[in-house]
C-alpha cells in the first residue's frame, strides 16, 4: 500500500471541527465556507479509510477513529509548525505581548513557550501572567498582543478566539478533606473578579447549599497551599487538577459544576505573523495540560 500523506489544512479544519462539535463555528473560527470545512473533512476521511464523526442534523461527535485522528492531527501538524519554523522561522521578528492565567502557567505550557523562543529567536516574547479578567482588559486596551484566557462555554465566541480545549471544571481537595453534607462547603478561592469562584458560588445556591471562603488569594499557589493545609477545598479545570489532588466522595452531596472553554483571544492590532506562530504552537501541542505536585 501506498503511503498516505494528509493534508495540513485539512488537518487543522478536522481539528476545529473536533474542538467545537460543529461545522459551523469550526467555518467562523477559520474564515472559510462551511461547504469547505464539509470538503476538508470528508476527503480526509476518504484518506483515513474510515469516518471520524458520527453527524445527524442537530448533533456531531467524534467517532473512536476520530478521537485517535485527533491526536495524531496534533502531532502532524507540530511537527509541521516545527519544520516551518527551522526553515523560516529565523526570518520572522518582532514583538509578542502575551499574557496567560496563572494556573495555565504551571502546565507544560513553558516548555511549548521555549521550544517557541528557540524556533523563533527574532521574536521579542513578554509574558504576562494574571487572571483571565484582568488579561481580557489588557487586551481591549491594547496592552497584550494574544492571551489565553479561561470563558464560561461559549462565552469566549470572539471573532478574535481561538477554542483551544472545552474542560469540566471540579472540585479538588487533599484525600480525607471532610464535607458535611448538610452544612457550609469551605471554599478556597480567588479574589473576585474570579471565573472559577462565581460559577462554583452560583453552583451551590442553585443545589441549595451555602458555602464559607476559608481563605481569599490572589494566584494557583495560594490555592494549593490553603488547600494542601487542609483548610478546604478548591475549583480547577479537570485538565489542570494537579496529581496529588482528589475530588470529593458523592457522599460529600456537591452538585456538579459545569464546563469552561481555554480559548485564545488575539489583539486584532498586533502584529499578525507573530500570534499565529504562537497560536499555532498551542495549538499543535498534544502535550497534556497536567500540573504536577510543587
């Protein structure tokens, strides 16, 4: 058999497709026609051999194929971005404000930053590390050229945004963490404006439970520490729920909370070349987003 070569941008249509579960943002996300992305995808699946998405009218999933597709896709395509950036990579400069939330920063995040900074050395990279309002703000203002922020499901549908993942947020504690069922749930948060504090708050009161802040910090490592002191309990994205952390037994009675979309939000302003390498970068990585313990 012949091998089999698959096309990047049908890779990267393929990818968005996954991302959203619709054809339809997928086209917005990308700036092509929807007829386009239904090409891109279908002569894909002619080169796979097999479907990749079961689709009806109202609803699209990802079949097994398509789950491993999806990785796959991402490795391609970095290793695609990686051999464009040592061919070309060296010619590109300029300046890139980026700013990112302090949790994200505690993944492997840096190392896709620094392979970044060695495949584009003429690239001037500032970082800027802070909650996602905060970072929304500096973009509006003109302050940050691209950031990745944490948004409510599909809050972050910004012409500007790029869906990097959708993640069920949970609650984390230290194993033996004691929740009485009928009281007050201790709760370690951040300062407020906070994402993850008003979605877990307005949880609760909708189940009919109260909760009580244990303790207020400003950044992930005030989180960890209050919660690994025992002192209550916290609200992380699933993804980046660090390894020593647990979610509480049923027996606790939290209602479940829901989803949250990390998404990239590019200054319309900045310079272009410079946010897509790095958007593309994100992107592209498959490396999981996993805290480990500090």
């Amino acid at each position: 058999m012949a091998p089999v070569a698959y096309d990047p941008d049908q890779l990267r249509t393929f990818l968005a497709v996954a991302q959203s579960l619709s054809f339809t943002q997928a086209a917005e996300r990308l700036g092509i026609r929807q007829p386009t992305v239904s090409q891109h995808v279908r002569k894909l699946e002619t080169a796979v051999g097999r479907p990749l998405f079961v689709r009806d009218t109202r609803t699209v999933t990802l079949t097994a194929d398509g789950e491993a597709m999806a990785g796959f896709a991402r490795t391609i395509l970095a290793a695609h971005e990686e051999a464009v950036g040592y061919f070309t990579g060296s010619e590109l400069r300029g300046r890139l404000r980026f700013g990112v939330t302090d949790d994200l920063a505690l993944t492997p995040l840096p190392r896709i930053l620094r392979d970044f900074r060695q495949l584009y050395p003429r690239i001037d990279l500032e970082l800027t590390v802070a909650q996602s309002p905060n970072l929304l703000r500096r973009v509006e203002s003109g302050h940050l050229d691209l950031a990745y922020v944490k948004h409510p499901v599909g809050g972050g549908s910004d012409p500007n945004g790029r869906l990097v993942r959708r993640d069920p947020l949970v609650w984390a504690g230290i194993s033996g963490t004691r929740i009485a069922p009928d009281g007050p749930v201790p709760l370690v948060a951040y300062q407020a404006p906070s994402l993850s504090r008003s979605l877990g708050v307005q949880t609760l009161e909708q189940a009919g439970r109260s909760c009580r802040i244990t303790c207020i910090v400003r950044g992930v490592n005030g989180v960890l520490a209050a919660v690994r002191a025992g002192l209550g309990i916290a609200i992380f994205a699933r993804s980046l729920m660090p390894v020593d952390l647990v979610e509480p037994p049923p027996s606790a009675g939290l209602p479940e909370l829901p989803s949250i979309d990390l998404v990239l939000i590019t200054n319309p302003r900045a310079a272009k070349e410079p946010a897509e390498a790095l958007t593309a970068a994100i992107l592209g990585s498959n490396a999981p987003l996993k805290p480990q313990p500090s």
